[in-house]
C-alpha cells in the first residue's frame, strides 16, 4: 500500500512541476506584455529599470514628438502672420469703416496663447507704449505684431526658450485686447 502511494506521488510529481513552471512563464509573459503596453504611455507604472534598447526607443521618440511640435509651432506662426495681413488687407479694401472679422481675431489669439506657452510664457500685461486710437491703427499694430512674432519663431530653434517670443506674443494679444474694446 505504502509503494502504491509512493508510487503516486512520483507520478504527481512531474504533472505539479510542470503546473508550477507554466504559471512562472505565464506571469512572465503577462509582466512582459504589460511592460510592452506602458512602454508606448508617457511613463510606465512599473519601477523595474529600462533597457538600454528601450531607454533608445523611448528618446528617440521623445525627439520625433518634439520636432512635430516645433514644426506645429512654425505652423501656427505662419498662420498667426497670414491672419494679421488678411485683417489689414480686409480693412485697406473697404472704405467705409468695417470692424475685422471676429473669428479671425478669436482665432488670432487662441494661436498666439499657444505659441507663448510652447515657449513658457505666462499671461502678461504689457504696456504698449504707442497705443492705437482706432481700428484701423489697432489692426496695423496688430499686422506688424504678428508678422514679427512669426519670423521670430522661424529663427528660433527648437530647444531654445526665447524671452522674445514671449514678449512678442504678449503685445500681440495686448493689442487683441485694444482691438476688442474698439470692436464691441
């Protein structure tokens, strides 16, 4: 009786070792897979150390997010210097006195505020020391602002934080501001 049971157990043996090494490669392969997942997220959530392999994909991925934002932001500041002359071009065309498009200036200014936090700016209130009278001077201030601020962003490269962006864009959305008050 004692042999037969002995006998058993060699038997079990095997089946329960082979359970036990399948559940191990199982979790394995899960903290694998799980790893593969985060890896594609901003930060893993895990605190297990990257391989040098991964720590290469995960900079050079960095780099590419960054050039798209840069290269997002040279688009912006075209736009915002193509809207500022579209608002002068569409107030030398007309003799009587017409208010700008206000969907432009929204537009204007909502590009204007993310160029300036790309570039770490904050709101400021900037004093302009020429103030425009009218619509018409606002919009011209408005056309010379924006094409300076555009070139200003062509030429500064991306991993600089330019204080003359920044400035830039507060005048720019200070003489908004004038413009709005003449507007409404």
């Amino acid at each position: 009786m004692r042999g037969i049971r002995v006998q058993q157990l060699f038997l079990l043996l095997p089946v329960l070792l082979l359970v036990c090494v399948s559940t191990i490669c199982a979790q394995i392969s899960s903290q694998s897979q799980q790893r593969t997942i985060t890896a594609d997220k901003k930060a893993p959530e895990d605190n297990t150390p990257l391989t040098t392999f991964e720590e290469e994909i995960r900079a050079k991925r960095m780099i590419k997010l960054a050039e798209k934002e840069h290269e997002d932001n040279l688009k912006r500041a075209r736009e915002i210097s193509q809207i500022g002359q579209d608002l002068k071009a569409g107030l030398n065309n007309t003799t009587a006195a017409v208010k700008p498009d206000p969907k432009k200036v929204d537009r204007l200014e909502k590009l204007t505020k993310k160029i300036r936090g790309e570039a770490g700016g904050e709101d400021d209130d900037v004093q302009i020391i020429d103030a425009p009278a009218d619509i018409p001077a606002a919009v011209n201030q408005i056309a010379d602002a924006a094409d300076k601020l555009s070139k200003d962003v062509q030429k500064t490269p991306r991993q600089v934080v330019s204080a003359a962006v920044i400035d830039r864009a507060n005048t720019l959305l200070q003489l908004v501001k004038i413009l709005r008050g003449f507007i409404h």
